[in-house]
C-alpha cells in the first residue's frame, strides 16, 4: 500500500527554506511509518498478529483478493 501526501501552498511560490523545511518534515514521515527491523508496509504493522481489521475499516472494506496481496 502506498502512502500519498499532499502539500499545498496557500500562497505564492515558496522560497528554499520553505521546501528545505518541508522536504525534512516529509523524510522524517517517510522514514518514521514502519519501525525499525519490520518490512511490513503500515498499517498492518501495529495491529497484533491475528487481529482482523476493525468492522467499517476502510482495510475490512476490501475485497479478499485485495486483502490476500497486502
């Protein structure tokens, strides 16, 4: 599963330290989503072994197929 994050700048072009500031916030989210020593995509990663999605999810929603390859 892909994670997508949308930045959008109220106003005018940003300056480089704007989008320096902006590209350490997104490499430290990039980095900080799976913990160390788990290559498990998120978000199974913090769920217990065993444990199903919880009813409503949007995960419970997917089809098995979808389910069987994440």
């Amino acid at each position: 599963m892909t994670q997508h994050t949308v930045l959008r700048i109220e106003r005018g072009c940003p300056d480089d330290a704007e989008i320096a500031a902006l590209t350490v916030i997104l490499v430290a989210l990039q980095t900080s989503t799976v913990p160390e020593g788990n290559s498990d995509p998120a978000p199974s990663w913090w769920r217990a072994e065993g444990d199903a999605p919880a009813a409503g999810s949007w995960s419970a929603r997917q089809p098995p197929s979808w389910q069987a390859q994440h």
